[in-house]
C-alpha cells in the first residue's frame, strides 16, 4: 500500500480499499504475516475514515446554524 504518496482518498475510495483488505483476510491463502499487515492497514483505512466522517459531520452543523448550540437531534 502506498503510503508515501499519501493524497487524500474519498471516503468510497477508503471503503472500496477495505473491501478489499477484508476479502484479503477471508482468503484461506493469506499467511499470518500478511494478515497482522493487512490488519494495521484496515485498521489506519478506519480510523482515517471515521476523521472524514467527524469532519463532514461538523460541517453540517455549522451549516445548519447550531455550531454552539447543544441540541438533542
């Protein structure tokens, strides 16, 4: 996986990246080396897309006007 040319991915790009990490790990072929990798990798891919989503989550507070407001929605 390259991490060296770490440009921002969309959160479909991540989840199509997870998949495939997923069905990676399913595989009966894939050693335990290659499934600790594969692992730490989902695992980063996760955390990564659960930043986007706080992100996008707060942008549309602030659009919907209750950047300051602590309501139960």
């Amino acid at each position: 996986m390259d991490n060296a040319n770490h440009t921002e991915k969309s959160i479909e790009q991540t989840f199509a990246e997870l998949d495939e990490i997923m069905e990676k790990l399913e595989s009966p072929g894939t050693s335990l080396e290659e499934s600790f990798v594969c692992y730490e990798v989902g695992m980063k891919l996760v955390k990564a897309c659960g930043e986007k989503i706080d992100k996008v989550e707060k942008q549309m507070i602030i659009l919907q006007g209750g950047g300051s407001e602590d309501g139960d929605a």
